[in-house]
C-alpha cells in the first residue's frame, strides 16, 4: 500500500510530499557529519587514511559520497550477504582518490573524442539533408514515414523534435541566429539548424532521416553491413549510445564500472572488420569497453585517431590496475590489445 506522509511541519508549509511504502520504508536518521568526523568514520571502518588534513579538504571539494561510488568496490563482501560498511584489508584513501582521479580523466577524454565526432556528424548531416533543400528539415516529404507520422492523436516524433528545435531557436543568442532573424524570415537553413541542435536532438533527426541518407552518411564512416552498403541502423545505435555516454560524463557521474542503459548492438558489428570482435560472446556491451572501441573507429574515419587511442590505452593499461582494479570492470576482454583500434600504436 502508498502511504503518503510529510517529513515535516515545515515540508507541510512548503507544499512538500514524502511516500513510502506502507511500513517498508525507514526513515533517515544518520547525523550530519562535520569533515573530521568523516574521516574517523571512514578510519574506523578500516579505511587507511595517512594525511587526516588532506583527507578533510578533499571531502570537503570532491563530497562523501561521490568518492563512495569509488570505495563501494573496497567494501568487504561477506558470504551470501551485500557489502559490509568495513574496507577490505589495506585499503588506503589515497587508492581510492586515484581511482576516482583516473576515472575522471576517462570522462574527460571520452567527453573530447565526443565532441570531435558530434561535430563531424553535424556537417554531414546538414550537408546530406541540405542536398533536398535549405529548408529540408521543415518539409516531411523528406524524412522517413515513422518518424512524421503521429499514431493515436499524439504529437508525432518530428512535431515534437521540431518543437524542440524551434525552442532553442528562440532561446539562441548566437549571432547567426540572430542574423537569420533580422536579414531573412528567420527560418534557418538545415546546415545552420544542425549547429543549435544537442546531442540528444542531432540523434533524432538522425534517425528521422530517410533509410537511404542514413545509409549514406554511415557508409562516408566506413560503417557497412553484411551486403557492403552503408548500415544507417548502426550508426543510429552508436549515436544513442554516445548521446548517454555524453550525458554520463557532463554530469561528472561515475563512467569506469558503470552497467550501460544504452548499449552498443553487437548484431550489428559483424561486417566491419575492426569491430568484428565486439559481436564474440567474451565481450560485454555493458561496460564501457565496446564504446571506447566504437569512439576510436569514429575517430579515424574523421581523421583524429591515434593520439586519442594511445592516451585511453595507457590510461586504462596503468591507471586503474595501479588501483587495484581489473580491465574487466571496464568490460576489456581477454586479448584486447591485439584488436583494433588499439594495435599498432
């Protein structure tokens, strides 16, 4: 049963609504901890903490428990039962900040190879729909039949991208918006339009686009299917999947051991040489090895590779092993290094 109770008189007076599951759910009762009080918890649970001083000014800038998502692996595991609260044996402060500090730098990598290749992808999808117009986005005739047909009385997928779309539109300060706006009807040409759109709008239209123009930009990529043709359904997948990863380092979450919403399709990686042995069954599309593999594929077909990979080989290959952490937290399988795109560095 939904119990619906207010935490407080003062929750009460703000409007503020609290549910629980009948008697279930227990209430919050921990203390607030002052930093120096952190860190004796910490020590008392076993975690070896030698510059108590430092130890406290880095929880005071990185934050409990953000570094707990770090340590949670450091935990003890018991028989049959979840993590205890007490560190495995030798476990030190300073392993746990490397970690975090090595998985930091991932993001940061992960987040400039997305970037290089979101750009990449804005232009040829401007220049691909630009071919059927300046204003080819604004005419469905365009775009593929799921994408602009509405089922059910609602809103279809394009009505609501493009609401979307003409949102930001308003919103922008950029001067070639406002440009467009004062010298012309303020409708922007599609190759313009692409340079207003995120990540997440630039993978819809995307897959709005009609079969054979995502076919076409996907075969400019080297990305083909069985029969040699480009695989527009690949590159949509990878897309989503780097939209999420995008999205996981923007928001300074947690990337090396983290289990994937959106994953990549191994189903579709058969065909490409330097991806084939992403569809073995000895490699999971849960962690982040498989997308790396995927951003370094990217990379060099739009010429920006070998510095990129060099950089996440070593990161990986040193870093989190001096962690004591295993490549296989980050989904790297037996054999990696002799596949592409790390060979032959």
């Amino acid at each position: 049963m939904l119990v619906c109770n207010t935490a407080s008189p003062s929750a009460s007076r703000h409007g503020l609504v609290f549910f629980s599951l009948g008697t279930l759910m227990t209430a919050y009762t921990k203390p607030h901890l002052s930093f120096a009080d952190q860190v004796r918890l910490l020590k008392s649970r076993g975690l070896i903490i030698d510059d108590e001083a430092e130890a406290e000014r880095l929880l005071s800038i990185i934050g409990y428990y953000r570094l707990s998502g770090y340590w949670y692996t450091f935990r003890r595991q018991h028989t049959g039962r979840p993590r205890g609260d007490d560190f495995v044996e030798g476990t030190t402060f300073r392993t746990v900040v490397r970690l975090y500090d090595a998985d930091r730098r991932l993001k940061l990598s992960v987040l400039d190879a997305i970037e290089r290749i979101e750009i990449a992808v804005r232009v040829l999808i401007g220049f691909t729909l630009g071919r059927h117009g300046a204003y080819a986005h604004l005419d469905t005739s365009n775009l593929d039949g799921r994408f602009v047909h509405s089922t059910g009385g609602r809103a279809s997928t394009y009505d609501r991208w493009l609401r979307k779309v003409l949102t930001a539109q308003t919103r922008s300060s950029e001067d070639f918006v406002q440009h467009f706006q004062h010298k012309y009807d303020g409708r922007l040409p599609v190759w313009v339009m692409t340079e207003i759109l995120d990540f997440g709008s630039l993978s819809y239209l995307f897959q709005g686009m009609k079969v054979s123009d995502r076919n076409e930009i996907a075969a400019r990529l080297d990305i083909l299917d069985p029969r040699g043709d480009g695989n527009g359904a690949a590159l949509a997948n990878w897309l989503r999947v780097l939209n999420y990863i995008r999205n996981v380092c923007a928001h300074h979450s947690r990337l090396w051991n983290r289990n994937l919403v959106d994953q990549i399709a191994p189903s579709q990686l058969r065909a490409i040489p330097d991806l084939r042995h992403l569809s073995d069954r000895g490699v999971t599309h849960f962690r982040i090895y498989s997308t790396l593999c995927i951003i370094g594929f990217l990379l060099a077909r739009i010429g920006q590779r070998p510095e990129w990979v060099a950089q996440i080989q070593a990161l990986v290959s040193e870093e989190f092993p001096a962690c004591g952490r295993g490549l296989h937290e980050l989904g790297f399988a037996a054999g990696w290094s002799a596949e592409r795109p790390w060979v032959g560095l």
